[in-house]
C-alpha cells in the first residue's frame, strides 16, 4: 500500500483531525515522509471536461467568498448602457444591471431556456470596449443575430437554479479568475483548449476565430497538445459522444477538433484512433472499468448535455455528474485523478472582470494575417486575441477537497500547463505573453493536507431535468436555424443582487 492510499483509507477511517495527531508521526516514521499530504506526482490522471457557453457572473455571480456581484474593484460596470427595463426597449440613455432568470415561468419563456447571446469576434470585442468593458448591450443590439436577445447578455443564475454546480464548487476548488482564452466563440476557444493557439499569422489554415457551421475536415495543420503527449510517450484520448452521427461534424456535433487537423487523416495514425474514435461514455466507462484511463482524457459529452443555450443547465448538470459517477465508479482509480470543468467560452454572457490583454504588436496574440479584411468575420480588427472572458471552473479531486477557492490568472492554456507540469511534456505553440500571463493550475490543489478520496454526495439531476428539456425546444430550434429568439422579458424595477454569506471557502496550498 502506497503512502497516498494509507492516509485516503485512515482519512476515511476516521476525522481528519484525530487522524492526524494520533496516527501522524507514526505514518512520518514509517514513510520517511516530508509536511505534505501529496504531491503533484500522485495525480496519475488529468479529465478535461470542457462544456459550453456560460460566463462566471453569469453561474456563480451570487456565490459567497468569490469576485461576484459584490466585488468594489474599479472599473464598475455592472450598471450597463443601452437597455430600457422599464420601456423594454434599446436605449443609449437607458441602463440595466445584472437580473435574475426565472427558471419558474414555464414553456416558452422560461429563464432556463433563453438562447446564448451574440459571442463572435466582433461582439465580444465590442462588449470589451477596448478594456472600458461597457458595451454589452450595445454589441448586442447591433448583433443581426438573435434578435429578442439583447439585455439576455445581464441575465444570472443562482443556488436554486443551478444547484449541482454550486454543490461542486462548495465541496471542491473553485477558480474565480480563469477566463476563455479568445474574445470569441466555441472553435476557437476549444483550439486553445488542444493546441494553444488559433493560427493568427495565418500560414496552417487560420486564423481561427469564427465557429463554422460545418468543421473543417483536415483543414488546420499546426501542432497540438496530443501530438507532444505521443512523441512523449504519454497515453491520451478524446472521448466524445458520437450519438449524432453525421451531425457529429457540424456545429452542434463537438467532434473534438482532433479531426480538423490534417495530421489526423489517416485513420490507422495514433491521433486519429486516440482522438476521434474512442466513444463517450461507453469506451470511457470501459477504461475506468479496466484500469485503462490514459494518463489525459479530453471528454466530450454531447451536445444535449453541454449546457449549450437554449437547452436547460440542469440538463447539464446530468452531463457533469455522469463523468463523474463514471470515475469514482472505480475508487483506487478516482484517488489519483484531477477532473477539470470549465467551459469553453462566456456565451455572449456578462461579466464583470476586465480580462487581462496584451499591448499592440505582442506576438501571437494579435491577428497578422497581411490582409485583415479578408478574414471572415473578423470586422477588421486584429485583436488582442485574449485573454477572453472569465468563465467557470472547477477543480475536482481528492487532493482539492474544499470548499476552496483560487484567484490566480488561468486560461484554457492553463490546462495544458498543468499536463506539461506533471508530465513533462512541453506545451505547443503557447506565446511568450501568454506563459507568463497564466499559471499552470497547481495552485488549485491542497497538497498540504491529506487527500479526501470520499464519494461527494451527487444529487442526480436527471430526474428533475428531463421536464424541462421540452419548454426549451421551442427557442432551441429557432435558435439554431432562423437565428431568432423568443423574448425575454426583464423585470422591473431593478435590485442589484448580492453574494451569499456561507460557505467560507479557504485558499489551498499549491504544491509543498
């Protein structure tokens, strides 16, 4: 029996605290072992659960002890220009702050329901305002997309609506200043989430940053994480859900982005059986089940279950708990293993936070294609690049027992530093600004302390899901294929919302 599992199995035993100070210099005796409960080493497997298209105002705005709604730190934007609440109508003269989305109102209108707003490169851009972060609803109004969306982008939720998210960020580490890593949407985003890169100079079929209706197949050629994981000799795979067949391929199918890339054409090659044959869940559960989870696993549930506008979060939440079940269905197995869920941009969705950028000219985080205009989508600007908007993140794992949070500045780069860090495999393509920008997400866990190996208490949502995935339907598919919404109505007058008060959450150690 390692040291690792002698403190989980006595940690489980009994309390913590007994535990320690009777059995402590014992075990110190026996194990010739330093202050520290773990180490960065006895994490043999890293899970990348990215979903989809929420801001961090936009989940955990109200959640006590992190940079929500109560946050003084200038500039404070939370009173955004150009909507009307009380006329219902764009108004430059007019303001709107961030309201709660009534997950109550039933089919058709329901706040659990409301497609995402605007989230292009230029949007995005627009709403970031050259830092000045206050034109939300401008960029929204100008948007010829979605047009009953506009003061959507202020819309929250709190613990009553999302109480799977908020039950993972009290039991576990909580991030409060990771942000996406483009100014855009999903393709671009999950590309930093694979590779760290977009392509800005244009020369492996970039710049990327639009998400295309139909993925490009074998378009993109620069280098990806994976390939650095199997020159290294480091097991991977990308598990996704193929339940949509053709669609898999398309905007909606989440393929993975493994086979947008022309070094994965062949399907006998490692990056294409690693990176788009294995299934989710089926193979995923398999591996768990059989000790054969590679030491990094990118897992893609599905679209349903991304927690993509229109369709509910509590459908979502389902998502999130089913990988989970799946893991600790093997306990030996989820005591050394890391589950990082975020999601892979902010949705068009407010948030408070200015993201960190670069200044003009830094390389690789400003577009450098000779010809600007002839990128679609790109309304001629060049960037930054990012950082994006702050998005949700939390860090699941014996070793990051909470409720804990952690302020540091993390991307999606973030990720595949903290792979770099434990593995030794070098991080491809990552800039100069951006490496010294973010950190490598070690400071997440709380190797000072035992780790805590015991099951969270999992309230499955699905049975409280599934009514009302067809009150989203209706908005889903207008969403989808007529660029239209149904209009959400704000409430007036306006409060301006507050954070709880409980649970504190502490800081954790970082490695020791």
């Amino acid at each position: 029996m390692s040291r690792r599992q002698f403190l989980a199995k006595a940690a489980a035993a009994t309390t913590a605290g007994a535990f320690m100070s009777l059995a402590g210099p014992i075990i110190e005796k026996a194990y010739g072992a330093g202050p520290c409960g773990g180490q960065l080493s006895d994490i043999e497997h890293i899970v990348l659960l990215m979903q989809e298209n929420r801001s961090f105002d936009h989940y955990f705005g109200t959640m006590s002890a992190v940079r929500g709604f109560d946050d003084t730190t200038p500039p404070l934007v939370f009173a955004q220009p150009g909507w009307n609440p009380q006329t219902q109508t764009n108004d430059p003269a007019a303001s709107t702050i961030p309201f709660r989305f009534d997950t109550t109102r039933g089919p058709l209108v329901a706040g659990e329901c409301v497609n995402d707003p605007d989230h292009s490169w230029i949007a995005m851009h627009n709403s970031w305002n050259n830092g000045a972060n206050n034109g939300w609803l401008p960029a929204q109004a100008a948007s010829s997309t979605l047009q009953g969306n506009t003061p959507v982008t202020m819309g929250y939720y709190t613990r009553q609506d999302i109480p799977i998210h908020y039950m993972l960020a009290d039991t576990f580490t909580v991030c409060d200043n990771y942000f996406c890593s483009l100014l855009g949407g999903t393709t671009p985003n999950r590309c930093y989430w694979m590779s760290a890169w977009n392509d800005p100079d244009g020369t492996h079929g970039g710049p990327v940053i639009l998400e295309p209706n139909i993925q490009p197949m074998q378009k993109y050629s620069w280098r990806i994480m994976p390939e650095n994981l199997e020159d290294a000799g480091v097991s991977w795979k990308v598990y996704q859900n193929k339940l949509l067949g053709p669609l898999n391929n398309t905007v909606v199918g989440y393929n993975g982005l493994v086979n947008d890339f022309k070094q994965a054409a062949d399907p006998r090659s490692n990056l294409a059986r690693f990176g788009i044959a294995p299934t989710y869940p089926v193979d995923f559960a398999t591996d768990v089940r059989t000790n054969r989870l590679p030491k990094v696993s990118w897992v893609l549930p599905g679209f349903l279950l991304s927690e993509h506008p229109a369709f509910p979060v509590s459908i979502g939440a389902v998502g999130i708990v089913d990988v989970l079940r799946i893991l600790l269905s093997n306990p030996p197995l989820w005591e050394k293993t890391a589950v990082i869920i975020n999601y892979d941009e902010n949705g068009g969705f407010f948030d408070h936070v200015v993201p960190p950028t670069p200044p003009p000219g830094t390389p690789g985080e400003y577009l450098t294609v000779p010809d600007i205009n002839a990128v679609p989508g790109s309304g001629g600007i060049r960037g930054p690049i990012g950082l994006g908007f702050r998005v949700p993140c939390i860090v699941v794992s014996p070793y990051s027992r909470g409720p804990l949070v952690v302020s540091d500045t993390f991307d999606h780069t973030s990720t595949l530093k903290l792979i770099s860090k434990r593995f030794g495999v070098p991080v491809p393509n990552i800039s100069a600004w951006r490496d010294a920008t973010v950190g490598d997400m070690t400071s997440t866990f709380n190797f000072a302390s035992p780790p805590n190996p015991a099951k969270p208490n999992l309230d499955h949502p699905r049975l409280k899901a599934l009514p009302k995935l067809p009150q989203c339907v209706p908005n889903a598919i207008l969403g989808t294929t007529t660029k239209t919404s149904i209009p959400y109505r704000v409430p007036y007058p306006q409060i301006m919302p507050n954070q709880e008060t409980a649970p504190a959450r502490g800081k954790p150690s970082g490695i020791c």
